[in-house]
C-alpha cells in the first residue's frame, strides 16, 4: 500500500532562527510518529541548519527548486547535487507559483526531473489547472499535458522515487479548497494517466498528494479519498500547532 506522506511548503517564509524554532517544535512533537512521511521545504538558506534540528526524527527535508545541472556558470542557481549535499531528500518541482511567476515549462521541468533523479534525490512534482482552465472544460488536457511533459523521458523504475502534487491554482492560498469529489476525480484521472505511461503496478505505486488550502478543518475527508495519499500544505504548514493536526489526519 502506498504510504500517506504530509509535505510542508514554506514557500517565501521564515527566517533561519524561525525555521528553526519550526522544525524544532515539529521534531519534538513527531520524534517517534512513522505513519506517515513528514517532510518539510523551507527556503535554501535555512536548509543546513533545519537539517540539524531534524536528524534523527522521521522528519524528511525537501527544497523548493533546483536547477538542472551539477555546477557551472549557472550564476544563482542551486543544483540537486548541493541539495543533497544540505541534507535534502525530496526536491519541490514545477510548483504552479514557479510555473506562472517565472515561467517554468513542461519540458524545462521535465530536465529538473531527471537531473533531480540522477543526483539520488526524489522530486515531487506539481501539476494543476487554473479557474479558467477548468471553467473552459480544460482541466484534462492541462493535467494530461503537464504529466506527460513533466514525467518524459522517465522509467518505471525511476518512478518508484516521484511523488505527484495535484495543486488546483484556484485553490492555492484562497481558502476555496476542491471538494472531497473534485480532488479525487482528478487523482484517479492522474492515476490513469500514469498506468497508460508506464505500468498498472507503477500508477498503483505512485503517490498522488494533493495540495490547495489543505488545514486541519478538510484534511480527514480529502484523506478518505481512494486515490489521495496525502498533501502538499502552505499556509497551515507554517504553524506548528496546524501541521501536526495535518500529519495526525483521521480519515473522515
Ligand atoms: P496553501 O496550502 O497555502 O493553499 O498552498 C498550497 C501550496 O501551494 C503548496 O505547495
């Protein structure tokens, strides 16, 4: 069965001495909880030093971005290679913010994909669609299009390291969460986008979170959801109190 992971996106936010002050609270309070896979994604420059404050916790470290190469004259960019070299076990990827602020594209992600996986990292991807996406009827066709770019090129084998995030734009810090349904028809079409990929064994192996306006007030009956394996949190990742709830869900 595939393990529920509860990821934390700080996105823009915290200091180093309040990441960890975050992290340490965390670690104190999930020190022995394995049910679940906890991960958080602070920004670069708190990563060693959250790091530190984790060892030896179930807590997993993620980043945010990557740059697909190892090194070069690649002035401001950070590669999967340093990332892991910070501590770092997953890396964020093609989050919709990065996708609509800076512009990222299928294929330039799709190269953070297979240069994340060549380093010994797991990327955990995000794809989703706009309100006027989905309002055009263009909801399929977007995440069809995006799975397919964003996972080019990739093996089954290599698959057994991706996490997928089902990240509705129109969800992303509005408070206007997908409903139970919504969320779950999209994983299962996401589902089946990955078995025509590659494999029956891989879609059933893959984990598909989901993330927009996830708190402790949703988070049991998205979790009760056959094809949602967890979430991928902004806002509610950012207090203690709230993420803790998230990763002790109770599926309603
Ligand atoms: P919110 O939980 O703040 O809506 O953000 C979701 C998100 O973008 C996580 O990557």
């Amino acid at each position: 069965m595939r393990k529920p992971m509860i990821a934390g996106n700080w996105k823009l936010n915290k200091t180093i001495a309040e990441a960890c002050e975050l992290s340490s609270d965390l670690s104190k309070c999930l020190a022995n909880f394995e049910e679940v896979d906890i991960v958080i994604a602070p920004v670069f420059t708190s990563l060693t030093a959250v790091a530190a404050t984790i060892k030896n916790t179930p807590i997993k470290l993620a980043a945010q971005n990557c740059y697909p190469e190892e090194s070069g004259a690649f002035t401001g960019e950070v590669s999967p290679l340093m990332l892991k070299d910070a501590g770092c076990e997953y890396v964020i990827i093609g989050h919709s913010e990065r996708r609509q602020l800076l512009e990222e594209t299928d294929s330039f992600i799709n190269q953070k994909m297979i240069k994340t996986l060549e380093a010994g990292l797991k990327p955990i991807l995000c794809i989703g669609e706009t309100l006027q996406e989905r309002e055009n009827d263009e909801m399929l066709n977007v995440l069809a299009t995006q799975i397919k770019g964003g996972l080019a090129n990739l093996s089954a084998t290599q698959m057994s390291d991706v996490v997928i995030a089902y990240e509705p734009v129109w969800a992303i810090g509005t408070g206007k969460t997908a409903t139970d349904e919504q969320a779950q028809e999209a994983h299962s079409f996401i589902r089946g986008l990955l078995q025509g990929m590659f494999t029956q064994e891989v879609a059933f192996a893959t984990r598909i979170l989901y993330g927009g306006s996830v708190k402790p007030t949703n988070v049991d009956g998205l979790m009760a959801q056959a094809d949602i394996d967890g979430a991928l949190v902004g806002g509610a990742s950012l207090k203690a109190e709230d993420f803790i709830r998230l990763v002790r869900f109770e599926k309603a």
